[in-house]
C-alpha cells in the first residue's frame, strides 16, 4: 500500500507543483495551433498566401481546367503558333556601294527556311552566332571553312524570290530569338534593301 505523508502546516508544496504542473501544460499547449487554422487532411478547405513546395504535389490526372492554371493557354496557343509558316521582313536603309550592314531576324532558336526575296541585288547570310558572323564579314565569294557558322547564304542579281526546296531547318545559339544576318550591297551605288524570310519557328 502506498504511504502518505503529512504536508506539514506552513508549506504549500502541491501549490508549487501544480504551478509547475500547469506551466508546463500550458506551454505545450499555446505550441498547439488552433483546429481552425490547420489543413486537414480530408474536407474542402480555402488556403491564403503564397505556399512553396519541396516537391511537386502529386494530384489526380485532368485535375486542372486549362482556363484554371494561369498563362498556360496562352503558352500553349504561343507554342501551337510556332509551327505556323510566316515572315519577317528586314529593310536596311542606305548600305553604301560595296558595303554590308548587320541585323538579326526574330525567328527563333531553331527555325525553318522556305523562302528569301529581295528587292534589289544583294548577298544575304545568315549565322548562328554574332561572332561568328563578326568573323565571316570580309569573307568574299568562296566557300566557308572551319567553324563558320554560315547557316545559309544567297547572291541575288537582281529582285528576286527564290524558294528554298527542301526548306533548311537553322539554328540560332544566341540568348535570345533574334538570329543574326548579314547583307550586303554589292551595286555600284548606294541603296536600301529590302529581304524577306519565310520561315516556321519550332523552338
């Protein structure tokens, strides 16, 4: 049987204990966030703020409306584009005779060429990178070697369109969609030359 001790009058140690006792519970418990303010794991509940995960969350397929998950139609409908034949069109301004002016064309990092024109006579290159275009510039009328970078080049007697078949798939190394050309004007006399391109963007 357990024995009990007599507290002697004058002390008040179960006071102190119970103190202690609910000191203790009471930090616990104020450590406990309140049912209302906790995510459950069942039950239709609304969650505020910005919330970072470690990891994916997996969730069941077809989960999501399109219209539901911000910008990806319109990066689908972007992408869907890319596929899309179309032009882009460069007009040099005055290139002094014998001279060349450098420009890029937004077609993409890889792309499709079926078709240059140009309205005047011209030699048009176009590259993969700027430097390798810096590189080319006072090439003459011989064939590249090395690591040229020469993805497509054409000398035009005149104004001319002239389809590319089979069309010729290019790649643009730079940071950006804007693939660098070179054109230049090999008349007598200064003049302004207008070149298009068409092209599909695949990346």
């Amino acid at each position: 049987m357990p024995t009990w001790t007599p507290i002697s009058p004058g002390t008040d140690p179960w006071g102190t204990l119970l103190d202690a006792t609910l000191t203790t519970f009471s930090d616990a418990i104020d450590m406990k966030a309140e049912d209302s303010a906790t995510v459950h794991l069942s039950g239709a509940e609304t969650i505020t703020g910005a919330k970072t995960f470690s990891a994916a969350p997996a969730v069941p397929d077809a989960s999501f409306a399109i219209s539901k998950v911000n910008g990806l139609q319109s990066a689908l409908d972007a992408k869907s584009t890319n596929y899309a034949r179309t032009t882009t069109q460069v007009v040099t301004g005055g290139i002094a005779a014998g001279g060349q002016a450098s420009f890029t064309i937004p077609v993409g990092n890889v792309y499709v060429l079926s078709k240059i024109q140009v309205d005047k006579a011209a030699r048009i290159r176009v590259y993969a990178t700027i430097a390798q275009r810096t590189a080319d510039a006072s090439r003459g009328a011989v064939l590249p070697t090395g690591d040229h970078g020469v993805e497509f080049e054409y000398t035009s007697a005149g104004a001319e369109t002239m389809t590319i078949a089979p069309s010729l798939t290019c790649d643009n190394f730079e940071s950006t969609i804007n693939a660098p050309i070179l054109i230049d004007n090999p008349a007598g006399t200064m003049q302004s030359i207008t070149v298009t391109f068409t092209f599909k963007r695949m990346e």
